[in-house]
C-alpha cells in the first residue's frame, strides 16, 4: 500500500499526526511541506495543534498582495481551505511574472493609444486575442455577481494573462490590442491586489489611479465569431482542420472539406456514403 492511501484509509493528515513524529526525529520541515503536497491531506488550522499561520508573518514574507490572491482563489468562499506553502508560493510567482510582463513592456505601452473603432477593425490573431479579452471581461463579472466566486474570477484573469504572454505583437495594431488587454487584466484584478495593479498601472503611463477607473464592461462587438476551426474527420479519423464560417451549415462545411488537399487524398475516387456534422464542432465524412 502506498503510503498516501495508508494515511487517507486511516484518517491521518500529515501535519494532525505525523508533524510530531517528524520533528522527534529532526526531519525538515521543509520534507513535512512536501509530503503535505503530494502525498498526504494537510492539517486543519488550529490553536491546540500549533500550526496557525500569522497572517502578519505571511504579509511580511510575500506582501499583502500576495496573501490576498491566495485566500480569494484558494477556493469558493463559502467552503474552508488548507493553507499551503506551495498554494501561497504560485500566488507570489504568479504576480512575479505579472510584474516582470508589464514592466518589460511598459516603455513601448506607455506610447500606445487606440480608439474602440481601431479596435474593432482588427484582423486575424489580434481579432481574435480582443476576442478572448472580452470573453474573460464577461466571464469575470458573472462570476463576481453569483455568489463572488472570486476564485474561478481569478482563473479567468490568469488565463487571460497566459494568452497576453504568449501574444508576440509585430505590427502596431498588434500593441493597440495588448495595450488593452494589459489595462483589462489590471482592472480586474484590481479590487484583490490593489498595491500591484496601482504600480503597474502607472508603469504604461496612466496619471490616475486604478481604483477611481470605471470597471470595464465586456463590447459585444468583440464577442462575435465570424469563423472557427474545426476537425475534418474521414471514417472517424481526424484527417484536416478547416475554417468554417460561425454557425455555417451542412452544405457550407462540407463543400470546404471536400475542397482540402488532405481530405482529398482520403476521399478521392471513394464514395461518400453519409456526412455527420456538428456546426462549429466537427465534420466526418463516411466513405467506402
């Protein structure tokens, strides 16, 4: 038996029972916190078992900032949480990063303006990236107004933030688009970590403060799709991915399958026997 199943089969949390064993034997307690994360539940907060966390100690150590992103994503607010070393510690990296992104794009940021119109004439991977701005702006205020799930809000923001990472901008459009989505994420975030979000708002060049900002609403505009991708099966195997027009129907979609190099040499000189389209999802092609 592994020794996870033993602990969770006998109700034992690492740090309820074994904290003592461990700290007889002089053990780390840098082991005890790696045991906590992969094998074993950790302890429930208490007074009697001497493991409370100073909130004070952690403020010091990590910033406010910090502790508050943790508290707020660690889990719904209506459930209990364990507090962790290795939870607090991604808050803290993730603001590191956070930091680092804007800071290191602040100079060119700082030059950048754009109007919405600019912003809704957009094309290609930009368009798209406004896109996933806007989705994550509606997904946050829905989240916000039912019940404050602050912490599937916070996810939306980090995802949000992975995909501003990975956006290389090349032209100037590209800057007008990041430059929004920079402010968005900040604005959001805002309300739990104020300190950063007003650093760092400074930093591209704003003269007020973040918090006297109107909270940003999601533009409809952006939010439409005017075509996705989609799988191209033939007998159930994924043989191509084609752009298709949102919404398009059986007729569209399968005249731009036939029409692909790929599903053409699989379909070539073969009767097609039945279609089977899911719109905006997948096309499969049934051939003998």
């Amino acid at each position: 038996m592994r020794i996870g199943e033993f602990l969770k089969e006998n109700q034992i949390s690492i740090g309820d029972n074994a904290s003592l064993l461990f700290e007889n034997l002089g053990v780390s307690k840098e082991v005890l916190t790696k045991l906590e994360a992969e094998i074993g539940e950790s302890a429930k907060m208490s007074k009697s078992k001497g493991n409370v966390v100073d909130p004070e100690e952690a403020v010091e150590r990590y910033g406010a900032d910090t502790v508050r992103l943790y508290i707020l994503f660690a889990a719904p607010p209506e459930q209990d949480f364990e507090w962790t070393e290795e939870g607090i510690r991604g808050a803290y990296r993730f603001l590191n990063r956070l930091w680092n992104f804007v800071t290191e794009r602040a100079d060119k940021l700082k030059g950048v303006t754009y109007t919405k119109e600019e912003l809704r004439s957009l094309r290609g991977r930009a368009k798209d990236l406004r896109r996933r701005i806007h989705e994550t702006v509606k997904g946050y205020l829905e989240d916000m107004e039912k019940d404050f799930q602050f912490n599937t809000a916070i996810a939306k923001v980090m995802k949000l933030f992975g995909d501003l990472s990975e956006f290389e901008p090349k032209e100037e459009a590209d800057w007008k688009v990041l430059k929004e989505g920079v402010e968005t994420l900040l604005l959001l975030l805002a309300p739990i970590t104020p300190h950063v979000c007003e650093e760092l708002w400074s930093c591209i060049g704003k003269e007020t403060l973040v918090s006297e900002e109107s909270f940003p609403e999601p533009d409809e505009e952006a939010l439409k799709v005017e075509e996705v991708e989609i799988p191209v099966q033939v007998n159930g195997k994924v043989r191509a991915r084609i752009k298709v027009p949102f919404g398009a129907d059986e007729e569209t979609a399968k005249k731009l399958a036939l029409e692909n190099e790929r599903v053409k040499g699989y379909t070539k000189g073969k009767e097609i026997r039945k279609v089977i389209y899911v719109p905006n999802k997948l096309i499969n092609i049934v051939v003998s």
